[in-house]
C-alpha cells in the first residue's frame, strides 16, 4: 500500500468518530489539517532522480511556505498530478522521513531512486528548473576542481571502449549502486559516450529490484587530457565534470567527479571502473596513491556488488518490500498521524472553552433580559395608574343625568316616599288605596 498523508489523517477521523462525540467543526479542522499536512509535504519536499552522476536535487534550507505557495500559485497542474500518482506521492512522504537526520541529503537522493517515474521527474522540472519554486543549494566547497597536478597526463578515449564496472564507489547516494555495468563508446579519440545502467530497489513497482539506464556524452578538456566535460542536458540543465586521477590500460581508471544543477550546485564522487565485475586487491596501492592527490581515502570507499543476481522468488520479494516499506516511510506516517491528533485535540480544547463560555453568556444574556422585562412592567404600571387616575376625575365632574327607563310616575313615588313616613306594622292600607297610589 503506498503512504498517503490525507489518507491516514482520514483514518485517525473515522477512528474519533466512532470513539467520541465530534462536531462538524472538529471533522473540518481534522480536514484542514490533513490537506495541511500534504502541502506540507510538498513544501519540504524536492523530488531526487536516479541517474548515476547526475542527482535530482537534494532539499536546501529554505522557506517552506514560499516554496509550497509558489508550486500551488505557479505549478499547479504538476503539483495535482503528483499528489494523485502513488509513486510520486510516495517519494514526498519518503523525503519527510529524512529532515533533520544527519544524512539527509543522501536519504533523499535514495527516496528518489527508490520512488521515481515519469511523474515524479515532471514534477521535479516544473518546481525546480521552470518555476524555479526552490532555490538551488549552493556550492559549499565539499568537492573542489582538483590541481592538474592531481590528473593523468594522457588519455585516450578509444582505449575505454567496451564493458567496464564500478567496482568501488566513495558516495552512497550516487557511487555504490548494485549492477552497474557501464558500457562505453568513443566516436572519437576525445569523445567518450557511456551507455550506464545500475539497478535500484523499487517497492512500489511491485518487484525486488529495477533496471536503471542512462546515456551520457563526455568530451575532453582540449588542454587538459584527464578533464571530461558531460554538458548541455535537458533535464534540471545539470553537467557533470570527470576528472581522472588514475588509469592503467585494460584495467582500471579512477574518476573523481563534480557537478551542478538547477537544484544543486557542488555535488560530487568518486568511482574506480574495472573490467571486471570485482577490484583486483593489486590495483589498491597505486589506487590510494592517486587518491591522496585530490585528500581522498580508500578506507573510506565501498566495494559494489555486481553480480547482478537474478529477481527474487515473489514470497522473498513481498517479504522484502514489506520490510522496506515499514522501516522506510513508518516514521513519517506516524509523525503524520501523532500531528492530526494534536489538531484534533486542540481543536476539541477550543470548542469546550466556546461551550463553556455559552453559559456565561447566556446568563449575560437573561441578566440583560430581565432588566429589560422588569422596566417594560414599570413603565406599564405607570401608565395603568394614569389612565385609573383620569377615569376617577372623569367620574367627579360627570353631571347626575337620569336614565331613559326612570318614568315620571315612578319619579313621583321616590318623592313621596322621601316626605311620607312608612306605615308602621299595625297599620292597614286598603287595597284599593294602593292601586291608586
């Protein structure tokens, strides 16, 4: 399975999911981050190539943010096709697993041969040669132009042509590949044309190991025989400068070299070839010796193996690849993870201290209410009153008007019953007195 960032962020949200109540607010920030998370990859990430003297670049201290707004402003569709190709996506996650260890060029040139394709090297020439997304990493004096007197004095192109084997290399990230078997051509007596092939372990590709080739022309220093110049490629505009340091016919010859590139500037190694497969313990005194010239020691080169063993059965490949995957990309995936937690929980910090704070609010809130009810009921009283106090005054001064119902007759029998006293309880009215009352 290829490493994907967003992938595993995504995972750790489904697993939060299950295991608490998580708002729609924390599944965004979760979100946020893991689509963080692999720009941050990209930015800290400068894809590295396979070819034997000329390495994709190796990652410079430099601005991330810079770089990864540049490649989203100015390289998009490369930057989309990356982020959607296993292998190249692959090859940014192995990068992440390098920074800050003390070999961190060299783990990055070897993410580069382990996770490289098509994609992976389009993406590379858009950031680094097109848009020039990140700044090239300046020579820092490691590898100087050796003195001439460091070089042989005589070279002759013809002389190299056919199989040769790097049988020793000094740099682990370009010199010490398995297989390689270089064979030569020479147009010219000055012009040498090397057809190179080295293999390279490729989890991705499904397989033990894959074949790389390369071709690359050199031509000689008019004035100094022991120069050979690789200039004018396409590709990151790298050139390579071989300088050689020993050389016996039919044997063996050492080369030191150097190079630049749009990502690099100061790169460099130094091989010895032989015809055979393996060195000729013989041949390593006066190999030392030419290597003294350039303050280079043999104790610190390593043979190569170029046996060029046939693939593995498939079971001892799977269990190869799982090996490598684990041990190579682990620790990025679980510091991708480690940080999609810490959001997560931050972010679930945040929402807590807002939840905590509604309450508060809330009582603000009714606090405010209250007075405003309170004054409301007041001002209600206060007009009640009025109104209860004008109807009291309309009452007093309104005149005693009779009502319609109140006849004259009966009008008449209050007065006489205002002048009259009542009859007592012995006293007899007649009947017919009554009626004519």
């Amino acid at each position: 399975m290829t490493p994907n960032v967003a992938g595993r962020c995504a995972v750790v949200a489904a697993s939060m999911a299950q295991e608490s109540v998580t708002s729609p607010r924390v599944a965004a920030a979760l979100a946020a981050h893991a689509a963080k998370q692999a720009i941050s990859t990209l930015v800290v990430s400068v894809l590295l190539g396979a070819s034997l003297f000329s390495p994709m670049p190796a990652v410079a201290k430099t601005d991330g943010a810079a770089i990864g707004m540049c490649l989203i402003t100015k390289a998009p569709l490369a930057l989309g096709r990356c982020v959607t190709d296993p292998t190249c996506i692959a090859n940014l996650l192995c990068i992440q697993t390098c920074t800050d260890r003390p070999d961190e060029s060299t783990c990055q040139i070897k993410c580069g041969d382990e996770f490289a394709n098509g994609v992976t090297e389009q993406f590379t020439k858009a950031a680094v040669s097109d848009k020039k997304c990140v700044p090239q990493r300046p020579d820092d004096g490691t590898w100087p132009v050796p003195k001439s007197s460091a070089l042989v004095q005589k070279f002759d192109a013809t002389e190299v042509v056919g199989d040769w084997y790097i049988s020793a290399g000094l740099n682990t990230a370009f010199d010490t590949f398995d297989c390689q078997l270089h064979k030569f051509e020479a147009p010219s007596p000055s012009k040498l044309v090397g057809n190179l092939q080295w293999r390279i372990k490729d989890p991705v590709a499904g397989s033990q190991f894959v074949t790389r080739y390369t071709v690359q022309t050199f031509d000689q220093d008019p004035v100094e025989p022991g120069i050979l110049y690789n200039h004018d490629n396409e590709f990151l505009h790298y050139q390579d400068d071989w300088f050689l340091l020993g050389y016996k016919p039919n044997e063996y010859f050492v080369v030191y070299y150097r190079g630049s590139n749009d990502a690099w500037d100061g790169y460099g190694g130094a091989v010895v070839y032989t015809r055979k497969p393996t060195l000729d313990k013989k041949y390593i005194p006066d190999i030392k010796k030419a290597l003294a010239g350039v303050k280079l020691k043999w104790d610190d080169f390593q043979l190569t193996d170029n046996t060029c063993k046939p693939r593995e059965s498939r079971l001892e490949e799977i269990e190869a690849d799982l090996k490598f995957v684990e041990t190579k990309v682990a620790n990025g995936i679980f510091t991708a993870e480690k940080e999609a937690e810490k959001a997560v929980v931050d972010e679930v910090i945040v929402i807590e201290q807002e939840l905590e704070a509604v309450p508060r609010e809330l009582v603000a809130a009714g606090k405010g209410f209250t007075k405003v009810i309170v004054k409301d009921i007041q001002l209600i009283e206060e007009e009640v009153q009025k109104d209860i106090g004008n109807l009291e005054k309309s009452f007093k001064r309104a005149p005693t008007t009779p009502s319609d119902e109140t006849s004259p007759r009966l009008r008449r029998n209050q007065r006489a019953a205002v002048k009259k006293p009542a009859p007592g309880p012995d006293s007899t009215v007649p009947e017919a007195a009554l009626e004519s009352r």
